[in-house]
C-alpha cells in the first residue's frame, strides 16, 4: 500500500489545475456534496445490513448497494478536485508571497 502513494500524489497533482476555482466546477463540487450528504447514510446502512448478514442479500439489492457506492465515490472525488484546486491557489500564492518577501530582504540588505 505504501508503494501506491507516490501514485496516487502524482494522479491527484495531475488531476488538480491550477488556478482558481470556477464557478461551474464550485457548483459542481457544492452539488457532488449535497449527492454524497443525502446518499451516505442510505448506503451506509444497507452496507451494513449485507456485511452483517454475512452477504446473503438479493442480486439486485447487493448491486443496487454497489451502484450507490460508486456513485459517492465519484461525487466525492469531484469535491476533491475543487478542493486540490483551491489548495493548489493558496500554495501559488504564499509561494509568490515568499519569494516577494525575499526580494524585498535582498533588496534591502545591498
């Protein structure tokens, strides 16, 4: 698993963009956190209702169950990538701050 890591930095780094948020992907990220608030229970509770069975529900309800899952998992991830994006922003922009504020000390130590 810990192998996986650098992986899975580089995918999120190239699924981040750098610059600000637009309006459509904040819409966007605000609506996959409403899909994922109103589903998480529901799928949590039959998830638990199957596991604690021991796996014996029907076809339909297991894949219905799985659906949901992956579902969440993709709206959770649209809400990431607005996430990496503004955190991206804030890097870029104490990085320029640093490297003003280094001008300004070379500038005034000559």
């Amino acid at each position: 698993m810990d192998n996986d890591i650098p992986v899975i930095l580089a995918v999120a780094d190239s699924l981040a963009s750098s610059g600000s948020l637009t309006d459509s992907q904040r819409q966007e990220a605000l609506e996959a956190i409403a899909f994922v608030r109103a589903s998480a229970s529901r799928f949590l509770d039959k998830a638990e209702e199957i596991l604690a069975s021991g796996g014996e529900a029907p076809n339909a309800e297991l894949h219905a169950t799985t659906s949901l899952a992956v579902q969440i998992n993709t709206n959770i991830h649209k809400a990431l990538r607005a996430l990496w994006v503004l955190e991206d922003s804030v890097f870029q922009r104490r990085n320029k701050e640093i490297a003003m504020m280094g001008k300004e000390m070379a500038n005034n130590g000559s």
